[in-house]
C-alpha cells in the first residue's frame, strides 16, 4: 500500500449548530469540530468538505489548522483514534467536541 494513502488530514476549527432536532447538541451555539479526511486535496476541495459538515446539520465552519497525521499509534484519544479508523475506511469523519464554545 502507498505511503501517502494512510495519511489522514485533521483540519480542526469550530461550527455552528443549525439545527434544532438534535438531542445533543443546542441550536446556536458553536462547537470545536475536527475534519479527518483522507483528501490530499482538501485545500481544493474545501466547498465539499463543508458541504458533508453542512449536512450533518453545522453551519459557519471555520477552519483554523491542519495537522497530518500518518500513525494511529500517535493519538492518544480514543475518539480520535475511531474517527481516524472511520477516515481510512470511509474517506472523511467529523468529531465534535460535546462542550459548546463559550466565550468569557
């Protein structure tokens, strides 16, 4: 298998919640979010990447940094470590943070 295929992209920022069907999380408030994509291309391909978030039910996504991450033995937290898995095997996954933003 090629090197570069088992690299994952973690694009980390915030969102917004945009809607109000969800049990977990409140309508307007923002969330830290982490992109994990299998995308080499994700600076191209931006618009569809927000766009699978967007679905998930988030809006006003801002991306802050990008880290690329080759070696699962590298996280130490297991939600990051599924969402890694869940990116290899599905070509991208969102992880939100449960605790909303808040700002003092």
């Amino acid at each position: 298998m090629n090197k570069q295929a088992n690299i994952v992209y973690v694009l980390s920022g915030y969102a917004k919640c945009a809607t109000s069907n969800n049990d977990k999380y409140k309508l307007g408030n923002k969330h830290s979010i982490g992109l994990l994509t299998t995308d080499k291309n994700y600076q191209e391909n931006l618009k569809q990447l927000k766009s699978f978030i967007k679905g998930l039910g988030w809006e006003s996504i801002m991306f802050c940094t990008v880290e690329e991450v080759e070696d699962i033995n590298s996280l130490s937290n297991n939600v990051l470590i599924s969402s890694f898995i869940r990116a290899q095997e599905n070509g991208q996954s969102l992880v939100v943070n449960d605790q909303p933003i808040t700002v003092h």
